[in-house]
C-alpha cells in the first residue's frame, strides 16, 4: 500500500527483488549502449590486423560489422527493451511505494541512473578503447543477434515498407568505397595537423593512382625530343650524348612515325664495337644503322589508368611508353618516372635543369608555367582549381575563357584571378595567378 505522511518506508522481500531485477536491466542497458559504441567505432583496419593475429573476439567483430544494419537493430532492440522493462518496474515499485508522487520519483531516478550508468558512461569508455571493447563484447553481442534475428528482420521489413510509401529507397549494401573512407580519414587527420602535407601529398597519390589516366600526365608530343633514323651516324651519337634522356624515340619520314626507341646504354655499345683508327677515329662510323640498336616501340592509349600503366610498367620490365589517341596518332610519351612523381613528387637528378614549379611574388601572387598541371598546382599551394575539363593551368583558362587569351588579358574566375604573362603563337606559356579573398 503507498505510505502517508510521516509514516516510514519499509522494504520487504519484493521490493528488494525489484530493485535488484532494475540494476540487472541498467547493466543490460549499459551492456548494449557501450556495445553499440565500441562494434561502430571501432577501426575495421585495426580489427583485420588483430584477427589476422587469430584474435577470435576481432573475428567475430569483423562478422558482426559486416551486416551493420542487423547489428545496430538487434542492439537497439535489446537496449530499448530493457530500459522500457527498467522503467516500468521502477514505476511500478515507486508508485506502490509513495503513491501518485511515485512517478515523478520514478522518471528523475531512472533518468539519472540511464543517462549516467547506462549511456555516458560505457559509451565513453568504448569509444576511448573501441577496439578492444569489440573483441570482449563480440561473443554476447552475436548470441543476441542470432536470438532476436526473426524480430529484427520483421522490423527491417516494415521500416523498408513504410520508407518505400514515402518514396525512399534503402541499399543495405552500399558503402562508401574503402579508397574514399582512406582518402578523408587522411585528408580529416591532415587538417587536425596529424599528417604532414608532404605524407598527405604522397597518400593521397597513390590512393588517386586509379582515377587519373596517363593524359594528363603525359609529356605532350610538341616538347618530345626525337631521333630522326635517316639522320647521319655522326650527328645521330652527338645529339644522344648531348641529351639528358636515356630513352629517345627514333622516326623515320615525320616526327609521328616513331619506328624505335634508342636506349643510350645500347647506342653506346654498338659505337663502342667499333674499330679505331690510328689517329683515335671511329671506323665504320657512317655505316652504323641506328634501327640496329633500336628497340620496338611501346604504344599505349590515352585512356589508361595509371595505376593500370604502372604495372604494366613493372610486368613489361619497362619505363617507357608512347602516348596515342583512339586514332592511332602521337599523343604524347610517358614514363615510369612520370607516375612516380605522382606519389612522391618531383625526381630530379643530376642531369635535369631544375626549375621552380611556383614562384612565388611578394605581393602575393604566383607565377606558373602554362604547362603545369592543375593537380601540381594545388598541392603546391593547397589550392582546390577544378581539373575536370582542363589539366594544365593555361588549358583552364582557354576552357573558360573560351578564346586563346593575348599577352596581358585577365581573367577571374573560380575565385581566382588569372593574368596572361606570356604567349607563344597559341600556346600560353606564363601566368600570373592570385587567390581572391571574399
């Protein structure tokens, strides 16, 4: 019977049976709140490393986490369950015990004790140890969702059904792609300052390795240095000697008919074959055929993927590649290098002529080559310029501005203001670049 004024409570055998079946239903309610916490918080990364280690608990967490829908619905279930049955019991029990008043007692206590002992608390103990509360709670975790597995799979159907009425579809399969979710997580660590710029640069290259195609990147055919085959054998060893490239492609008739690609080190083998005549000369020198030395020409499309090129690279055991178009024309030429620099930046050696990519003015502004691509340009200034129509800087401003600029003109768009420097026939050469602020 609820007790009057002065009178005192007295606790009999129910009452406390009561109390204690409330604080088996809290640490239930805590048990599925930090479970629900630790099994989505937990890194799948970290997860795979331990069970590759035959961690049991990190396998089964991986198995539950692969069906998050089912997971997250068995857990909710059992949570809800328990601190619906914990409440009303304590009701029940306050209400028997000081009448009317009992359920305003009943919705403070019972507030408190969840929101500090079943949810705050475990859920900020999982998520400051994500991983190994998954592996401890993984065993239970799978019981409960085996057992309420025919309810959860009701209450999927129906929530389908009515989101299906108002006109949602639901993918339980879709995901972000695991590029992508890598791409933010070091893009998002980056910008709280745990990843340096260049490690960023390099990530995020490799990562971008399967969306970019080797035109963009390629060496464009006007700036190709060619051997021409019917040259003469004297000025065709001066002009290999005197070049920085180990590699040079060998045409016959016109630059777009490539027969050949010289190596340097086999050029000089067969001109070291060579007899000598008394005053140090080579003898034979003007019947030595370039072609004999050359090797066959690599042609790839334009479209190839440079993750797809690069291991072509490494399966072919070759760093060189020409460049065509769906019509078979020259394009351009491409290296192993090239794809490399991609992740790593610039590889200069001894032989390369070092330039600054961006040089930058006191004033604020940048100055580029036409030349250098949008993607370089951004990593380099940590600037976003959009490379979807355009991949170098002076291509981005013929496709907006719509017209080959002339020395002088300026443009601003993308929130950035583009100024023509230099221009060589229909090729914009240098620009003057500066960020707007507002």
């Amino acid at each position: 019977m609820p007790t009057t004024a002065g009178e005192i409570v007295i606790f009999d055998s129910t009452t406390w049976i009561t109390l204690a079946v409330i604080l088996v239903l809290l640490l239930l309610s805590a048990f599925f709140s930090g479970s629900e916490t630790a099994l989505t918080a937990a890194s799948r990364g970290k997860l795979r490393a331990q069970a590759d280690r035959k961690n049991r608990g990190a396998e089964r967490a991986l198995a539950l986490t692969e069906d998050s829908e089912r997971l997250i619905g068995a857990i909710l279930l059992g949570n809800n369950l328990v601190n619906i049955l914990a409440t009303s019991l304590a009701t029940s029990l306050f209400t028997s015990l000081f009448g009317d008043s009992g359920v305003v007692i009943a919705t403070g206590i019972m507030t408190v004790l969840v929101l500090v002992f079943a949810e705050v608390m475990p859920k900020t103990y999982a998520i400051t140890n994500a991983e190994l509360a998954a592996t401890r709670v993984a065993m239970p975790v799978s019981i409960v969702v085996r057992l309420l597995a025919p309810v959860v799979s009701t209450v999927r159907l129906v929530v389908r059904l009515m989101l299906r009425i108002f006109g949602v579809r639901t993918d339980p399969n879709a995901h972000v792609l695991a590029h992508e979710e890598i791409a933010g997580a070091i893009a998002l660590h980056h910008s709280e300052g745990g990843v340096e710029k260049d490690d960023r640069d390099r990530l995020l290259g490799a990562l971008d390795l399967k969306n970019r195609v080797v035109e963009e990147i390629m060496l464009h055919r006007s700036n190709i240095e060619m051997i021409d085959a019917d040259a003469p054998p004297a000025e065709i060893l001066s002009q290999c000697l005197s070049s920085s490239f180990t590699r040079i492609p060998v045409y016959r008739g016109e630059p777009e008919n490539v027969v050949g690609v010289v190596h340097a080190k086999d050029l000089l083998r067969a001109v070291n074959s060579l007899v000598r005549d008394a005053e140090g000369g080579l003898q034979g020198i003007e019947k030595f055929n370039v072609m004999g030395v050359a090797m066959a020409p690599y042609f790839i499309p334009d479209t190839t993927t440079l993750d797809e090129q690069m291991r072509e690279f490494l399966r072919r055991r070759t760093h060189f590649a020409l460049v065509v178009d769906e019509y078979g024309s020259l394009r351009g030429l491409i290296t192993l290098e090239d794809i490399l620099e991609e992740i790593v930046g610039e590889i200069a050696d001894e032989h390369d002529v070092e330039e600054a990519e961006v040089d930058r003015q006191t004033d604020g502004t940048v100055i580029v080559e036409g030349s250098m691509t949008i993607r370089d340009l951004n990593r380099a200034c940590e600037w976003s310029l959009p490379d979807d129509e355009a991949n170098t800087v002076a291509g981005l401003v013929i496709h907006e501005a719509r017209m080959i600029p002339a020395k002088g003109q300026v443009f601003v768009f993308h929130g950035f203001r583009f100024e023509v420097l230099e221009r060589e026939r229909n090729r914009i050469t240098k620009l003057r670049l500066r960020r707007l602020d507002g």
